[in-house]
C-alpha cells in the first residue's frame, strides 16, 4: 500500500483541515444569527438558507469529483480553452439555473403556506441571483482546490469536497443575505 492511501496519512491530513474548516462554520452561523429577524419574518427565505447552502455544496462536490478523475486521467488541464473544464463549468451554471429557479418557486408557496408576504418575484430573484453568484463561486472554488491539493502534494480525493463545501456553506449565507439585503 503507498503512504498516500494509508489511514494513517488521510488521518494525519484531515484532522487539521475539518478543525480549521469547523471553526470556519462558526462564521457561517453568527451569519444566520445576525439575520434572524428578517428569517422569521419571511418564512420563504428562512426555507432558502439550508437549500440553497445544500444545494451549491452539491454542485461544488459533484464539480471536484469530476475535476479529480479528469486529474487522475491526465485530461485535466487548467485552460479556458479545455472542452472538459468549459464542460464542467457549463453544466454548472445550467443546473444552478434549473435546480435554484425550482428552489426559488417552492420557497416562495411554502414561504405562502406558512403565512409569509413575500411576492414570488422577490423570492425567484434572490434564489436565481444568489444561486448563480454560488455557481460562479463554486466553479473558482473548485478549480483552485483541485489545484492547490494537487501542488501542495495532497491527495485531491481527500481534500477537495471538504474545502468546497465549508466554503460554499459560509459564502451561500453570506451571498444569500446580500442579495437580500437589495432585493427585499
């Protein structure tokens, strides 16, 4: 067995990294915490938060996981140009456009159901505009963690889901709650 697929060295890499990332979510919930308010209030966006969160940190590790196999293939080429990175990229930003509309409309007749008076409009638009803002997010993330594993000498497999997700989570409260802050 190498030494890169011992327990003792994935053990030994990870601990450090899901500490420093734990302590990271921590900015993540004093986030929510200052928004309080404003969720009550509206019931459709407190429905956003955990979907929209969720929902880039799946695209975000569905992106990593293909990134690494094409590492591992040799396909894998940071460049604009390469068809497969535009691929990735492309599939991304069509499924956050999908998947965040379908969010924003559900949002908006449970937000309804539960007594809320947020019109459709405003909840489709902070879903849309901050489900795009995270697949942009999502991609760059992807890329430079797919990148930064692999120069750093670390095993990509290992490294990059937890990265991508911890910085999708904290960065979808904080550009779930700007765009709030305009749009609403």
């Amino acid at each position: 067995m190498t030494d890169e697929w011992s327990i003792r060295r994935i053990v030994r890499t990870m601990i450090p990294l899901l500490a420093a990332l734990s302590v990271l979510q921590l900015v993540s919930g004093t986030v929510l915490e200052t928004y309080e308010a404003v969720l009550v209030s509206n019931p459709a966006l407190l429905v956003l938060v955990p979907v929209q969160i969720g929902t880039a940190g799946n695209l975000a590790s569905i992106t990593c996981s293909r990134l690494t196999t094409q590492l591992y293939l040799g396909t894998y080429e940071l460049d604009p140009s390469n068809p497969d990175l535009r691929a990735n990229a492309g599939a991304v930003f069509a499924l956050a456009g999908t998947v965040f509309g379908v969010v924003g409309v559900a949002a908006w007749a449970i937000g309804v159901a539960l007594g809320g008076t947020l019109g459709l409009g405003r909840v489709l638009l902070v879903s849309l505009v901050s489900g795009m803002l995270l697949a942009v997010l999502v991609v760059a993330t992807s890329v430079a963690a797919v990148e930064a594993s692999y120069r750093i000498g670390l095993n990509p497999d290992d490294t990059t889901i937890p990265v991508v997700t911890n910085v999708c989570d904290i960065a979808g409260v904080l550009i779930l709650f700007a765009v709030v802050a305009v749009v609403v």
